[in-house]
C-alpha cells in the first residue's frame, strides 16, 4: 500500500476513534475499507452512517471534505464539553515549534486568554487563546492538521 | 492545466466554474461562510472549507481567510468569478506572490482598468471613442458655451467637489447654459464647499452596449461581439441580450478591431467586457471596463457557441487563444437572460427564506444557470440573484417565445421572485420591438401603473394619525 493510501487510512482511524465510532465501512474503486473497534454498539454505527451519508461519493472525512449535516460530534463521554473553535483557516500545531512541548495537555487546567495551540496561516503563526477557563478534557486536532474556520481544536470542561 | 482550482465565490457562479473545471478534469475547492453550509456550490465541489461567519466581509471577501484556504488545500489557481474579490487588484497581487494563479488579468492592468480616468486615457490614446468630458474645471460660463459648443447639447453641469445629484444640471441648449451653470455652482458650494463644475454631455436615452474580449497571455486578443443591457431598474441589470438589435456587422467588426488592438496595447489578459452607451443617433461612448467575467456572459456563449469559463481556465494555463478558439467567432440566432432575483416583483424588497417548490423550466434553446434548489435555504447575506434563465432562439421573436414558455413553467414557491415582473416585461409592446434604453423600466412602471384598475391591490396604505384621548393627571 503506498504513502499516501496509509495515511489516508491513519487519519480516517484516528477520526473514528476521536469521535467514537465503532464500525466503518468504506468501497472506493482505489480502496476497500473495514473497521471494527472492540465494543461496537448500534448507537455508534447508526452515527458512522450519518456521516457517511453527508457526504457526496464515500470520500475520507478528512480536510472538510465535506461539510457534514450531522450535529456536532461529541465525545464519548456524555456531558457537555465546551469547544475551542479555530477562529481561522490553516494549519494546526500544538506547540510553538517542531519539538518543543506542547502548549497545553489533556488534564492541564487553562484560563481565559492562555495560549491553546498555533494556527498558521499565509506564513504567520496565530496564537489561539482559551475562550473559557477550565479541564483540558481533549486535543481533538492533531498537528499539522489543516482546519477551517469553525473546526473543533480542544475540549474543554469549564470550571 | 491546472490540478486543482479554488472557486472564490458563492452561488450560480461558483456552481458554473466548478462545473467547467469538472468538465475539464480539474480538482475543485470551494470556500463557503457558515451560512452557505448547504449551499449547491459546497456540495458539488471536491473538497470544501468553511472560512468565516455569513458576513461577506468577513468569509467571501476575507483574502487571508480566502489564500489560507487555497494554501491548505493546495491549489494551483483561484478562479474569483465576478463581484466579491474578482476586480480587486490587491487580491490578485496576494495570489501572485502566494505563488497561486489568479484567474484574470494582471494586478496593474486591472488597476488602470479600474480606476475611471486612467481607463478613459487609455481608450482615448487607442482612439476608443469616449464619452466626452471637459477633465477639468470649467472656470466661467463662457468657457462652458465654449465647451458645450464643441461637443454639442445636451450636456451635463457637475459639481467638481462631489456627487449625488447635488451640484448636476442638464442644460439642452445655449439659452438655458448660463443660468442653470449659476444655480449648479451655488448649489455645489452650499453642498461642498467648492463651487467648480465640470462638464459632460449627457445622453437622453442611452443604450447600454458592451463587447466582450477574450485575451491570452501572449498578446493575443479576440472580441467576441456585444450584448445589450438597456433594461435595468436603478442601475441594475435586469435583462441582458446579444446581438444588440442596434449594432451592424459593420459597427460590431469596427469597433472589435480596435478593442482588440487596444486591450492588445494594454497587455490584458482573459476575460473582460468594455461598456458603452450609445446615443440615439447610433454613436457610442465609452464608459467603463470590467476586469472580470461577467453574469451575462451567458447569452454570449449561446450565440457564439464559446464556453467562457472554459477559455479563462485555459487562457490563465498559458494556451494560445489560437488553441481554445479555432473557428472565427460567429454569432448565431439570438439569446436572452432574464435575471431571477429573490425579491418581490412589484415592491423589489429582498424575499430570503426557504423554498418550499423549484421546477425549472427545459426543452430547446433553455437554460437554467442557478444553484437553488428544492428546500434550499436564500440567506440574507448576500445578493438577491438566484437563477439566470438564458433562452436561444433562431431569432429574436423565437427566443422571446421561448423565454415566455419558460418563465410560464419555472415555479418557485416559499419567496418572492421576479419571475412575474418578468412575464409582464415579455408582454409589453415596446420591449418586444426592441425599442428601449435605459429609461425603458422608468416608462414600464407608468405603464403598469396607468393600467391598475381601482379594484387592484393597493400596495400603500395611508398612515392613521393617531388620536390620543384620555386626559393627563397631574
């Protein structure tokens, strides 16, 4: 399988495993995919086929692709987390550069204003700052990530 | 040929250059405000990335928003469609230095282009004939006879300092120069501070007549004949025709030589359409040119047999124009637009909403550019146009017909359209002889009006005064 295919499939596990999904699956003429996490429900498999739905030809659900009809996604736990929106469109780091430490961790305690994560856009890093103070509960874009304006960066329980 | 194209707008012309770039194997990008979730252009798309809130300053019209994207998403070109970002010479200049090809001509042509004066300069020195103007202070009365004597009445008197109707007379003859000079002077003063007029003639009942041109980036141009535009309400463009029924071969294969030898000079590139108006006695005056595809670059490809966009995207991938148009451009029979707006027919207050029902119109010589559609959402946004229906027909009486046919089967239901206002257009004896101009809707709505029984609905009601009884404690 080449370069590109496999990331295609990492970033596709790493979505249904952010949003909980449990079963998926995919037939492109390119590629033919099944995927099934321990604890499949009927629940999850019902938002698998939402989401499936939404979009035109069974494309990834990658780089907004396609705007989903579906509610926001949250995760698998039921309450209500806030979440930190990208304000912009580019590209997603969660820390100021290569290496360096993440800016914030799941569990980490953030206030308002505290720098979250960078998105650069046209060559400038943007410092994205917390709109609420409270739990870091989840990073729910990865680094590198290109996002839009209105994708979901963090989860949030506020305090 | 590019591999993938950003679409920087929204709506049917979003949808149009998505559809030439599927046609032609390119990738598309949309780019949609939050309000255009839904919308017919996202769906059809490729890829699709949300850039910002429904206001259009700061989704649509938002470069860095807009160039992020493209810059994410990879793209090799940005196609701007009209209005928005598509004469903005600065936009253009971010895409040139984001290594990103922007559909159209050069930031600088664009800028000379766009800007009145230097475009009236330029088409003078290509011996463009202009609408003429004194370009300069007209100092005393003398000095306006002077001016008005060469250039003949009617002519307009204008306030230097500002606009808005204030400081502006009509003079129509010598006898009338001095007093009306006078009167616009003081009024310009009292508005503005600044009493200096300048002059221009003025033409009673223009014709609004543009060409379109197709240039490639090596030097080679091509007019691909004119359209007429005359019926506008407030500026706005209602229905758009081609041929005009006021251009002969001659006029058409005259002034197409010089428009090409001038955007030639100019070093435009792509598509661009260059507006006149004529005056009753046939002359023509340039006004304005627009660096950009236009709405109703339809009826042009209906007579000519040329898709337009197509040719932008090939053209801004560095074919010859030799390549995309191999034929010498013909115009065949005679086409019509009629501009569906989501307002309402009589009151033209914008109409957004759910449509609850949309059958569009089909058959022979129909078409249907939109990107409505059954339980779409209007937002309230943007601009009101929803569809162009655009008909062909051997002749002009074929394509009227058939418009009418069509306009009788398009149904919307859930807002209000123009469609009627449209019907009664198609109905009225001066519109169907082809005699108009500018000032044709001003007439149309008297006509109208004058037809109105008693019994008809009355769209003022009177204000109550209100009576206010009772008495004040104190």
């Amino acid at each position: 399988m080449d370069q590109d295919k496999l990331e295609e499939l990492r970033e596709l596990v790493d979505f249904l495993k952010a949003n909980g999904i449990a079963e998926f699956d995919m037939e492109r003429t390119d590629l033919k995919v099944r995927i099934k996490f321990a604890g499949a429900s009927a629940a999850d498999l019902a938002l698998a086929q939402q989401l499936m739905s939404g979009s035109g030809g069974g494309n990834i659900p990658s780089l907004g692709s396609t705007p989903a009809p579906a509610a926001p996604v949250e995760t698998v736990a039921e309450e209500k987390l806030h979440q930190v929106t990208s304000p912009i469109v580019g590209t997603f780091y969660d820390s100021p550069s290569p290496g360096s430490p993440a800016f914030v961790k799941p569990g980490d305690q953030v206030d308002v204003g505290q720098i979250l994560c960078i998105v650069e856009a046209m060559k400038l890093m943007n410092e994205i700052e917390s709109d609420v103070a409270g739990e870091v509960v989840k990073r729910i874009a990865s680094t590198g990530q290109p996002v839009e304006y209105g994708q979901p960066l963090f989860a949030i329980r506020p305090r | 040929m590019f591999r993938k194209v950003l679409i920087a707008n929204r709506g049917e012309i979003a949808l149009r250059v998505i559809s030439a770039c599927r046609e032609m194997g390119i990738r598309t990008v949309a780019v949609y405000s939050e309000a255009d979730r839904n919308s017919l252009h996202v769906r059809f798309a490729d890829e699709a990335i949300c850039i910002g809130p429904p206001k259009s300053s700061e989704s649509y019209l938002n470069v860095p928003a807009v160039i992020s994207a493209a810059e994410i998403a990879d793209v090799d070109a940005i196609h701007p469609g009209y209005g928005l970002l598509s004469e903005n010479a600065n936009f253009a200049e971010v895409c040139r230095a984001s290594n990103i090809k922007f559909i159209g001509p050069p930031p600088e042509v664009t800028r000379m282009m766009g800007e009145k004066s230097t475009a009236r300069q330029t088409m003078k020195k290509a011996k463009v004939p202009i609408l003429p103007g004194s370009d300069g202070v007209i100092a005393t009365e003398a000095e306006a006879l002077e001016w008005a004597k060469t250039v003949g009445y009617p002519v307009m008197l204008k306030a230097a300092a500002g606009g808005g109707g204030r400081g502006m007379r009509i003079c129509r003859s010598a006898a009338e120069l001095p007093a009306l000079f006078q009167q616009a002077s003081s009024e310009a003063a009292g508005a503005f501070g600044n009493g200096d007029l300048y002059m221009e003639k003025f033409i009673e009942r223009p014709r609004h007549i543009e060409f379109q041109v197709l240039a490639d980036e090596h030097g080679n141009v091509l007019s691909l004949g004119e359209r007429e535009c005359s019926i506008q309400r407030r500026h706005q463009k209602l229905i758009e025709e081609a041929p005009s029924l006021m251009v002969t071969p001659k006029l058409r294969a005259e002034l197409g030589q010089t428009i090409q030898r001038c955007m030639k000079d100019v070093g435009y590139w792509n598509a661009g359409t260059i507006e006149f108006l004529m005056d009753e006695d046939g002359k023509i005056y340039f006004i304005e040119m627009n660096t950009r595809i236009q709405v109703e670059h339809c009826v042009t490809e209906m007579v000519t047999g040329i898709d337009m966009v197509k040719a932008q995207l090939r053209i801004a991938a560095g074919e010859k124009l030799s390549e995309i148009i191999t034929k010498p451009v013909t115009v065949t029979g005679h086409a019509i637009e009629c501009r569906i707006n989501a307002e309402h027919p009589e009151k033209f207050t914008p109409s957004a909403g759910k449509i609850t029902a949309f059958n569009l119109p089909g058959g022979m010589g129909v078409r249907v550019d939109t990107a409505q559609y059954a339980e779409g959402v209007v937002p309230p946004y943007y601009d009101s146009l929803i569809a162009k229906l655009i008909c062909h027909g051997q002749d002009r009486e074929e394509a009227m017909n058939r418009m009418q046919r069509a306009l009788s089967q398009f149904v919307v239901q859930g807002i209000h359209t123009t469609i009627p206002l449209h019907q009664k257009i198609f109905e009225d004896a001066e519109f169907r002889a082809g005699k108009f101009d500018t000032k044709f809707m001003e007439r149309f709505f008297e006509r109208q009006g004058h037809k109105a029984d008693a019994t008809a609905e009355d769209h003022f009601s009177p204000m109550q005064p209100i009576r206010l009884s009772g008495t004040i404690h104190g």
